[in-house]
C-alpha cells in the first residue's frame, strides 16, 4: 500500500469536521438558495445605490454545508456589482462598508481571483477592489479574511 493513499485524519482524534469550523446556516439549504436568489433580485433594482447594493449583498452570506449552489449565486451577485462600479467610486464605498462587510468583500475578492475565467470575472477589477479595500481596512483585512473559519 502506498503511503500517499492513507487517510491521515482518519487516525486523528483531532481532526477538524466541516460542521465543527462554523455555526452553519439553520435554514434549509433551498430556503437558502431562494433567499440568495431573492436578494440577487433586489440588488438588480438598486443599481443606482453601489453601496447599500454591495452592503445587502455581503449581509446575506450563506455559510454552511450543503449549500455550495446559493454561495456561487451570492458570489456571482457581488462580483457583478463589482464589475459594474466605477474604478473612482471605490474608494468611498469600501469606507462605506462596516469592518464586517469588508471582511467579507476581501473573502470575495480572493474567491473571485481563484476562478479565472469564470463568468465576468475580471482579474484587473478584483485587483482594484483588492488594492483600496488593503488602503482602508489595512492589512488586517486580510488577515481576518484568511484565518475565518467561514469560508465565502
């Protein structure tokens, strides 16, 4: 038997499981998706309003197993918003935002930048947000983004 084939966590007792890294969403995962696609929805008929847009938007996050569909419908929902905001109106929306949702703006950003090619997801305007958001919110965005158990 080859050692690359052995399950090391299996003979761990302290191996983290998924459910243990977060409280996860009580919700139903298709209440969880209706409600991911009823706030898609309402961001559609904000578009003149960017920052209580994107503000709704990183309010109603989907955290939890089981519910991979309504995450990749809230992500496409901020990456739109993100894509359709002018690059001089960065600035004043990410100082907008509340430490929590710039938190979750960041997780975004690096989702968004792990899956190039995929829809309108363009490298260049992650980076933007990624360069002014690390302006406002500082390094320590960052880190709260990469140490956060709840992954977006």
């Amino acid at each position: 038997m080859s050692f690359r084939k052995i399950d090391i966590d299996a003979y761990d007792e302290d191996v983290l499981r998924e459910g243990e890294l977060c409280e996860p969403d009580t919700r139903d995962p298709t209440q969880v998706l209706s409600d991911a696609n009823r706030s898609r929805q309402h961001t559609t008929h904000l578009r003149g309003d960017i920052p209580g847009t994107l503000g709704l938007a990183l309010d109603s996050i989907p955290y939890g197993p089981n519910i991979e569909e309504a995450r990749n419908l809230t992500l496409q929902t901020v990456i739109s918003i993100l894509n359709s905001t002018k690059s001089s109106e960065i600035l004043s929306i990410v100082k907008a935002l509340s430490q929590d949702a710039q938190d979750t703006l960041m997780k975004h950003l690096y989702k968004g930048m792990g899956m190039p090619g995929w829809g309108d997801v363009s490298g260049s305007v992650l980076l933007g947000w990624h360069e002014k958001l690390t302006e406002v919110a500082g390094t320590g965005c960052i880190v709260r983004a990469m140490t956060d158990r709840r992954t977006a």
